[in-house]
C-alpha cells in the first residue's frame, strides 16, 4: 500500500466513529420518523400503513395543530426581535473602554449558561402570584401583578420575558461583530461629521448585518422549537396558552403513544423552519453586507 493510500485509510478511520454515529443516531432515526409518519404505530403494536392519514388529520381535524402553531409563531415573532435588540444593546454597553469590563462581560454572560430545569424553576419562583420575587416589587410600587402563568393572558409574555433570559450567548457573538468592524470607519464618519446616531445606522448596523443574519437564523430555529420551559412550567395551560408545537408533538408521541401521527407533526416542524431558514438566507444579499463588496 502506498503512503498516499494509507493516509487516506488513516483518515477515513479518524473520521469513522462519527460517520457511524451520525448514520445511526441522525439519518436512521430521520428515515424512521418519515416513514412512520404515513403509519398508524402506538409503539405496543406493529406499525399499520395509513398512507397521508395523518397529515390530512392535521390539518383538517385536529384544532390543537393551529393552537400549537399560532402560540409557537406569537412567542417567536415577540422572542426572537427583543432577544436581538437586547443581546445588541448590552454588547454595545461591553464594548466600551472601561475599568473592570471583563468582570462586566463574564457576569452579563454567565446567566446563558444556566438553562433547562433549574432555569424555569427559578423564573417559577420569580412569577409566583403569591410570593414572587417580580409581584412583590410591583406590590412595593402600588402596581397589582398578574397571576403570569396562572393566566390566560400573562402566561405567554412571562415566557417570553423568561425567554430574555439567555441573551447572553447572542450577545458575545454580537460584541465579536463590534470589535471586527475597523476603527477608521468611524473616524472617516467623525470627519464628515456624523452623530452618534448616524454612526450607528451607518456604520455599525451595516457592518453588522453578517452578525444579525447569524443571530436571526438561529433565534428562528431555536424558538420554533421552545419545549423545556412550557413543560416544565405550564404544561401548556392554562387553556392551551402555551401549547407550543415541540409540547403538543411530545404529548403525542409520549403520553398518547401516538408516535405516527407525532412523527408527521415533526415532519410539519422541519419544513416549516427549512421554508423560514431559507425566506432569511435568500432574503440576506439583500440586507446582509461584507467589508469590500459594494450596497446594492
């Protein structure tokens, strides 16, 4: 054998534990799910082919299927521009020159890290009506506060507010953004005289439309498929106000044991955020713009 040919054995078998893994852990359990979503399969008997069954049933006579659809959408479309606008805020905060700002940064970045179960247990305590850290301040300035998950109402803002909480992850991609756009396009706005505010809308903003457009793509996929917090918190209550899509497809599959249909709803899920993730990729020539290439 070669040295040429061994090298490339070598690699192949570098690269062999996870061609394995995503063969048996990603693409199988994929065509899986594809194929029992034209199936009637209740895991405690043997799938039995039902053709589009179960995807005629969605959207024709199953009234939870648009409850979870719009509640996912609201909380996306609210989640996903404050997060940004907020992530984009506080780097812009971290990205000045001040004594102690790595304390600043670690500490704004810190509270991301802490996700999941022990997340949403908090933000429970913090929304309690009774003894909540957030009623009792309201109550401390002579302002009634809601009843937050109790409510029909203020359960979904609360989720939303919650949602706030992991900003931090967006906001050290955008502060890498800040500190890649070159000093001398700020200098060159000074000496034609430019503002604050113009050097913002026509500097920054432009030169971080790449950082945006990375931000937006992954807000999108993530909060389309919100699950652990309303879980957790809500169960989708109250009167189905957080029955978000990843919920309503969970409670199908593991607590109806209805793993077809859950797996066409699953199918529903990926063409949506594929159909959304490529509007905002064919959209970005239009909007997203590089050092060096000219504004159309």
């Amino acid at each position: 054998m070669s040295a040429s040919s061994r090298e490339k054995l070598d690699g192949y078998l570098f690269i062999l534990p996870w061609i394995l893994g995503f063969l048996f852990f990603t693409i199988g359990p994929m065509i899986a799910s594809f194929y029992f979503s034209f199936t009637d399969y209740s895991l405690l008997e043997p799938s039995k082919w039902v053709g589009l069954d179960n995807y005629r049933k969605l959207f024709s006579a199953d009234d939870k299927f648009g409850i979870s659809l719009s509640v996912t959408f609201r909380y996306s479309l609210a989640s996903v521009p404050l997060g940004m606008v907020l992530a984009l805020t506080v780097a812009m905060l971290l990205n000045q020159r001040v004594p102690g700002m790595r304390f600043y940064r670690t500490a704004f970045y810190l509270p991301s890290l802490l996700g999941g179960v022990a997340l949403t247990l908090i933000w429970m305590w913090i929304f309690s009506p009774a003894y909540g850290l957030l009623n009792t301040f309201l109550k401390m300035i002579g302002l009634e506060g809601p009843l937050w998950f109790q409510s029909q109402v203020w359960a979904l803002p609360g989720l939303i507010i919650m949602s706030l909480w992991g900003v931090g992850g967006r906001m050290i991609i955008f502060l890498a953004g800040l500190q890649n756009i070159p000093g001398h396009l700020y200098e060159a706005a000074e000496m034609d005289g430019a503002g604050a505010m113009r050097r913002f809308w026509h500097v920054t903003v432009p030169m971080l439309t790449p950082t945006i457009f990375f931000n937006l793509v992954m807000g999108i996929i993530g909060s389309l498929q919100t699950f652990a917090q309303a879980f957790i918190a809500t169960q989708g209550g109250p009167n189905n106000a957080t029955l978000f899509y990843g919920l309503y497809l969970y409670q199908n599959a593991f607590q109806y044991f209805e793993m077809g249909y859950a797996s066409a709803l699953a199918w529903i899920l990926f063409a949506i955020i594929l159909a959304l993730t490529l509007v905002v990729i064919r959209s970005s020539p239009m909007w997203v713009f590089y050092e060096g290439t000219l504004r159309k």
